[in-house]
C-alpha cells in the first residue's frame, strides 16, 4: 500500500466545540451555527474567507445544504459525508487533503448530530431494505463480543474483567467531570458502575457511552500560512483511513479480540509521521470508547500495551491524566455521548486544547510538560470483525 | 435397512398404481410411508402454573408450546427435514395441512420448499382450515403415484382458563410416501364417514374455538364411528383382533375415549395428553410416529381421526421397518424439553398478552425483491464455497474472503451442519418478543462462520465451544410480514 500522507502539510488553527448534552431546545441548525462561528472566533477570520467546507453527518441531514442553508453559505463548496461513527473524522480528512492539494486555500471540517429528537434510547437509523436475515443487534450487543473472546484467550477471570472495564469507566468519567462540554459532568464510583444494570453480556449501562447532541468545526489552512492565524497552530502529521472487508463474522479465523481495522490504520498512520514507539512518543490520545471493552482493545490495537497486557495497563493507571499515556483526557464517548457526525472533531478538539496547553488545570495532562508534542485520535464506525478505523496524529512542531 | 431411493427421480410403473382397477377402499400396496419426522418443540408450559395464575383449571400434566418465534410453518419444516433426512425421496409434491396457517391467500407450503431443500418443480400446496386436512393430506399423498411429502403442523390454544388452552398443544408430523422396497408401512386401506354439525369451529381471525356441548358431539361421532372401522377392516380384509394397534384421536376428547372402547382391540398406546397436549391437525401424525418408532414388521396400525365425521387409514408395517433407522423418536422429544416457562410467557408468545415493547424503532419486515433474490439463503440457508480455495461464505458471496477468486463459487446447503459457539452476548436491548436475545457467533464443521441468533437456550447456559445445530424460524413479523431464517439451538444429539 502507497500511503504517502500530508504530514506537515496543513494545520489546523481554529476549532469550536460544542457543549454535547441532550439538547432538546436546540435543532441541527443551532448546534452548527454555534460550532462554525465559536471555529470562525478561534481563527480570527470571518465567513467569507473560507473557501469549502465539508460537513460530517450520519442521519442528521443530506447534501452539502444541511449546513448552508442555516449558516446562508453563499454558493460555495460544501460536501456532506458519512462513514460510520467516523463520519466526523471523515470530514476532517477531505478538508485537509482539499487544502494540501492547493484546490483552497481555507478548508473547515464540521460534524453534527442530533440523537436526541428519534424518541428512541440508543443509536438508530435506517437501512436499505433487506432479506431479513441480518442479525438484529443493539450496538452494545456487538461490541459485547470482545469481552469474553478476550478474557478467555488471555486467562482473565470474569471478576477481574468487571474490574478492568469499569476502571476505563471510572477513569473517563472522572475526567468528564472536569470538563464544561461533557454531557455527563459528575465523576461516578466504581461501585455504581460495577453494579449498573447489564445491557449485553457482560456490559451494564456504565460500560456504555451516552448519547447526545453535539457539534464541533475546525479550520484547517496550509501549513506555511498557519501563524497568520494563530501563534499556536497544530499540525496534521498523518490521517489514515480503512474500510475492513467485513470479515471478522464471516471468518473463523477472527479472534473478537482486536479490532484488524485499526491495527491498519495505525501503522500506517505512525509511518506517515515517523512514529516508531508510540507509547513513548505520543503524549496523549483520544480514542473510540464506545464501550469499555472497546477501550481495552484499542490499547492493544494501537501499540498503547503489549497484546494481552492492555488490562493490567489499565488498572495500573497508565492511561489516567498523569499516567505515562493519558487517553480520553476530555472524558471520552463515555462523557460526551456520541454525536456520530461530531466525534471525530470533539476528539480533535481535545488534542487542540491540551496540546496548546489550554485545557483546565484539573484536567491537564502531565505528558505536555514532560516534552512530549504529539496527540492521537482514533475513531471507529461498525463492529468488531466488520469496521472502519481512522487514525490521525496532530502535533506543535511543524518539522520533527 | 437402508432406503434405495436417490436423489436421481425414478420412474414410476403404471402397475404400481392400481386406483383404476382396485376394489373401492383399497389401495395400491406399494404405495406408502418410506419415512417420517415428527417434531415437539422443546418448551413445555405445566398446568399447574395456568392454575397458579388463574386458580383454576386441572394441575397434572404440561403442554407443548411453540416458541415465540415459530409458527406452523417453521414447526412443519423441522418435522419434514427429521423425515427427509433418512430417506432422500425425489420429492414431486408437499402438501401441508394445518388449521392455524401464518398466512392466507398465499401458499404457506412455498416457503418449505426452498427450506427443505426442494427443488422448484415439486407441487406444493396447503390443506388449511380444518384439523380434517391433515387427514386429508395424509390420504391423498397416500393415494398419489408420485414420492409425496405430507406435513402437518398445529398451534392449539383458546381463551384464558379453558381446556383448549390447557390441553392443546403443538407440534409438527411429516410422512414422506413412496414405493418400492424403502416402503416401512404400506396403505391397507381407509374408509370415511362426513358429518356437516356444529361441533367446534372458528372464524377466521379469531384465536379460540367455539364449542357445542361435548355431549352433542359426542353422540354425533358414536353414531359413526363403529361403520367406519368395520368399512377399513372389510376393504383390508381383515379383522379387528389383527389389528396391533389402534390410534384413535381428535380433538373432542371424550369422544376419542368413547370411540376407543366401541372399537376395542389392544390396549391404547400413550395418547401424549399429559406430556405434550393435543396437537390438532398434527396429533394423528405425531402419535403415528410414535407408534412407528415401536413398530415391528407385519403389523396393522388403525389411525382413527374424528374431526366433522370419522376417518379410518388402515397401515400395514412391511420387513424394512426393522431395519429403519429414525431421526429423533417422539419418546426421545419426550424426554428432552425446558418446562420453566411461567403461564405470563405462554400468554405473551402467544400474542394474548400485550408487553411494552423496548423504546427502539420496531424492526423492517423482509423486502419482497432481496428476499426472493436470496432465497437460497434466507430459507434454504445454503452458503457457497469456493472452487479456488474451498473457503465457506455464509452468506454465499461472489468474491472470495480467502483467496479473492470472483465468481468461483458453488452453493452450498449448510442447514444441516453443525457449528460450535466461538463468542456471544446477551442483548436486553435488541427488540424481541422474548427479550433477552442471545446472538453467538458460529464456526461452523468444515469451515464458515455466522453470526445468528441461539434459540430454545437459557441464557445463563451458554459458553464458548458450545455445540449447534441450524433451525428454521420465524424471527419476526412486521408490517404483516413474516420474517423467516434460521437459528441455532444447542446440538440435541440423536441417539
């Protein structure tokens, strides 16, 4: 595969954000005005100076007019794309390559989703009609799979398990709490999550992320121009995407403990930017913690732990705010919920605001201090054995 | 022994069939049952638990129930795969008999035909409405010169409280008749006798039948019944103490029990009212089976029904019952069930008790186009492998997973290969109308994975490296539509 990347080719030097929550007085429209005109503020520029815009939506909106019909875009490029629960990631790499190609010369990613009008609990949406005969399972369900695949191939007992997954839990909420746009902003004891109704297999509802409303943007321009608009501009370094071939339900020979989608994307994700050891050199990741388990997988997926080490990783804090890798310093899907288009760019947004050393001081990670200039989203749609995976690497310096 | 019958059709001889020339009542002696399959589903209710919630009621026994997601249909298809299974009969019609059909207007038996594995040129049809049809179906596929699949499958039940409920039960028979040396029990013959009164009978759409007094219809049924077995065992030219066995059912219970007596001959064999209830349009089937599974060479088995009069089929076990060997026996079904189900379940799969469902979108139906384009797979559950590198897909595609090779693929029919649990949940979210759901994935005997939903399972049972076995189902109905596919059930092993 010729992956050749854009490393240091575009920087991101404005972003908006969203509070995400159960928005029941606010609409699509509102949710993408506040997000385009707090990214517009960030970057000190006005509408007019952004050339295209590429807006991420799974089931809030189709066409490029979802969003310039309520911000009153003046015929100018817009292009709506969906993949998945990356689809907010998604619009965030086209904006880039679209500004790496020299098409534009001021690109602004946007995500958005509003769950919350459906009247329904949990993710939903509509498929195209069918035979009937695909499993009908709910999210949790399908994430569910990797717990007992892993414990089993790793000798964990069902105890220690529980306790792994509700430490990832505790941990993400406990950093939600220290975070204004979290949907859910109270820390929660690990006996609350430990004793929490199960939802499937072995999740009870503490091992799910919630789910919301939200947006978030981010303008992206060419690298050389960056500090026209920021004294502290962050570079994109790498964007990898895959789509798997769906085969994990389908092939024996999958195992319902990685995610091979991810494992893709990553490495060549950190050959793009040149990362050897990312646990050593990374100081911080955003990742898709749609479940507990998923978090647990994906440690392993992106070198974060040896494989069948990520569990003790976990108990032993290396993922926390001051630990040697902190992942999910802005609480995650567990605080955010998951607006599916918005994710990818609330991941981002996190980085934006730690690498630039912006976030609060309670949740501020210690990884910055000690040097370290690189931050990590991974964003993931589908289920184990049948995803998409996207990996971005974005970091301060504009050459390494 | 084993059946000669091949999948290659063989043609029949004219002076196999010998309607034209017989004497009324007879039959051609080479017609007749080469196999059977008769299916129990593996829950069971107890009466005493209707008792506990209704406080009334009779405490002994229990009564079959078909799970939520069967129907006569799906019940029908499992009984003629037990039946198929042992003799691999070219098939050239089906005819299906129940008097509670999942559909109207269109032909229920089409869907067995793909489920079975049938090929598309067998005729095959419905004998609905009446529990007479499955005598019906039994005497024309009886009568037929073509290899025949009869099926008879029932879901019995009535309003809250009252016998039908407590005593129906359901269930599935499937007989597959031929001629030749595979022929276990051969047509002596059959009489009839036809009674237009108001004994039981339902409108359509209602759920419970509307009775006249047991003893009204009781008279009725006496007045036949002694003339019609004196008819079959005259046209058979026998006698009734050469009779070996004497099925005698229907669904006025106290007529049957009359009936018995005033026909005499050797004790009565197990009626299954106390372990299983009685199961309609399928009770003459299963009980045959039943009755087939102990059966020796040489011996006459009178299938006495009475449903709007009296039907005799009189049947003569031949040599190749020795050596015939059976897919599940009933007396095996008998003692392999699950009988926690509490009368508030029963109620709910039965569609009696309304619950509410979870707060997530109801479920599509099957779209008429992809349906029928996946036919081979939605019913037939047949995958494809391919020619290049023998890798299984379920479901069949055109690209190799394996190899890539496109378009080197052969189907494969996989509905009876068994597959061992490599991962699974419980879903409490997932819509059902038993909810949780258990969906495992399956690696499957010679290669293949899926990943389906477990059913007739306790959740709190299952483990990895679980052993199943494919069964046909009815995952759900929505917008009139039924949903039809397969699930898996842990192995129950034949012995």
């Amino acid at each position: 595969m010729s992956s050749r990347g854009i490393c240091d080719k575009v920087a991101v030097v404005g972003m908006g954000c969203t509070r995400f929550a159960e928005h029941w007085g606010k609409s699509v429209d509102d949710l993408l005005v506040e997000a385009f005109a707090e990214a517009l503020q960030s970057a000190a520029i006005s509408k007019e100076e952004v050339d295209a815009f590429w807006l991420g939506t799974m089931m809030s909106g189709y066409s490029g007019m979802t969003l310039s019909r309520p911000l009153k875009i003046d015929h100018k490029p817009v292009t709506r794309v969906e993949n998945y629960c990356a689809t907010g990631s998604e619009a965030f790499r086209n904006a880039c390559y679209a500004v790496a190609s020299g098409a534009y010369d001021v690109a602004m990613a946007i995500g958005v989703e509003k769950l919350k009008d459906s009247g329904f609990s949990g993710l939903h949406g509509t498929v195209p009609p069918a035979d009937g005969t695909a499993a009908q399972l709910a999210a949790p369900a399908m994430f569910s799979l990797l717990a007992p695949a892993y414990s089993k191939r790793y000798g964990i007992d069902e105890d220690q398990m529980k306790e792994v997954l509700t430490r990832i839990a505790w941990k993400n909420h406990y950093n939600g709490a220290r975070n204004v746009r979290a949907q859910f902003r109270g820390e929660v004891s690990k006996e609350t999550i430990r004793c929490s109704p199960v939802v499937a297999g072995s999740l009870g509802i503490y091992d799910c992320s919630g789910v919301a409303d939200g947006a978030a943007a981010a303008i992206v321009v060419r690298a050389e121009d960056a500090r026209r608009y920021t004294e502290h501009p962050i570079y994109v370094k790498a964007l990898s995407f895959v789509a798997g071939p769906g085969t994990g339900p389908t092939d024996p020979a999958y195992s319902y403990t990685s995610f091979t989608e991810v494992v893709a994307s990553a490495e060549d994700a950190y050959a793009q930017a040149g990362i050897v050891d990312p646990r050593a050199e990374i100081a911080m990741a955003e990742v898709h913690d749609c479940f507990t388990v998923t978090e647990l997988v994906l440690m392993e997926d992106l070198r974060f732990a040896e494989r069948g080490a990520a569990w003790k990783e976990v108990l032993a804090g290396t993922y926390d705010l001051q630990g040697d890798l902190p992942v999910n310093p802005d609480g995650g899907l567990k605080s955010f919920g998951h607006p599916i288009g918005a994710s990818g760019l609330r991941m981002l947004f996190e980085c934006w605001l730690q690498l630039r050393s912006e976030a609060p001081e309670e949740r501020r990670i210690g990884t910055i201090a000690r040097g370290k200039k690189l931050a990590l989203t991974q964003n993931l749609g589908g289920a184990p054995g049948e995803a998409v995976s996207f990996v971005s690497i974005v970091g301060t310096e504009p050459s390494r | 022994m084993t059946p000669q019958w091949g999948y290659e059709y063989a043609p029949l001889h004219c002076d196999h069939v010998a309607h034209n020339t017989a004497k009324k009542g007879t039959v051609a002696m080479s017609i007749g049952i080469v196999s059977y399959g008769a299916y129990i589903p593996y829950n069971r209710l107890r009466r005493s638990e209707i008792v506990r919630a209704l406080g009334q009621g009779t405490v002994r026994g229990m009564r079959s129930v078909a799970s939520y997601d069967e129907d006569a249909t799906s019940m029908g298809v499992e009984a003629a795969r037990r039946a198929l299974k042992v003799a691999k009969v070219p098939i050239e019609s089906l005819y299906f008999a129940t008097a509670t059909p999942p559909y109207m207007d269109k032909a229920n038996a089409a869907a067995m035909v793909p489920a079975l594995g049938l090929p598309a040129r067998v005729f095959a049809a419905d004998m609905c409405a009446s529990v007479r049809s499955g005598i019906a179906a039994l005497r024309v596929a009886a009568e037929g010169k073509e290899p025949a699949l009869v099926v008879l499958s029932d879901i019995r039940t009535g309003m809250p409280g009252g016998s039908d409920e407590s005593e129906g039960g359901d269930g599935a028979a499937a007989f597959v008749f031929g001629e030749g040396s595979g022929v276990i029990a051969e047509l002596l013959s059959r009489s009839a006798a036809t009674e237009e009164f108001l004994g039981r009978w339902r409108i359509p759409g209602e759920q419970s039948s509307r009775l006249w007094e047991e003893r009204f219809g009781e008279q009725v049924y006496l007045s036949l019944v002694e003339d019609a077995f004196i008819d079959a065992t005259k046209s058979a030219g026998i006698t009734t103490d050469q009779v070996h066995n004497v099925i005698v059912t229907g669904l006025h219970s106290r007529a049957v029990r009359r009936a018995r007596s005033i026909i005499g001959g050797p004790p009565p064999a197990d009626d299954l009212i106390q372990e299983v209830g009685n199961t309609g349009t399928a009770h003459p089937g299963i009980l045959l089976a039943a009755t087939l599974d102990e059966a020796e060479p040489d011996q006459v088995v009178a299938l006495v029904v009475l449903s709007d009069g009296v039907d005799v089929l009189l049947f003569r076990t031949t040599n190749a019952i020795s050596g015939y060997r059976g897919s599940i026996a009933v007396a095996d079904q008998l003692s392999s069930y699950s009988d926690i189900m509490s009368y508030t379940t029963f109620l709910s799969w039965r569609g009696i008790l309304h619950r509410e469902p979870p707060r997530r979108p109801n479920p599509a139906g099957p779209a008429a186009p992809p349906a029928l384009r996946n036919q081979a797979w939605k019913f037939g559950f047949e995958g494809s492998r391919c020619q290049g590198c023998g890798t299984r897909h379920m479901p069949p595609q055109r690209v190799c997973q394996h190899c890539g090779e496109v378009d080197q693929m052969a189907g494969e029919r996989l509905a009876d290969i068994k597959g061992t649990v490599a991962t699974f949940t419980v879903d409490h979210l997932a819509y059902s109308l038993s909810p949780p759901i258990i969906v495992a994935v399956i690696d499957f005997d010679g290669g293949g994975r899926f990943e389906c939903e477990l059913t007739d399972v306790d959740p709190s049972s299952v483990s990895i490296g679980d052993r199943v076995e494919m069964t046909f189902r009815r995952l759900f109905t929505a917008d009139g539509t039924h949903n039809y596919f397969w699930k898996a059930r842990p192995l129950q092993e034949v012995k």
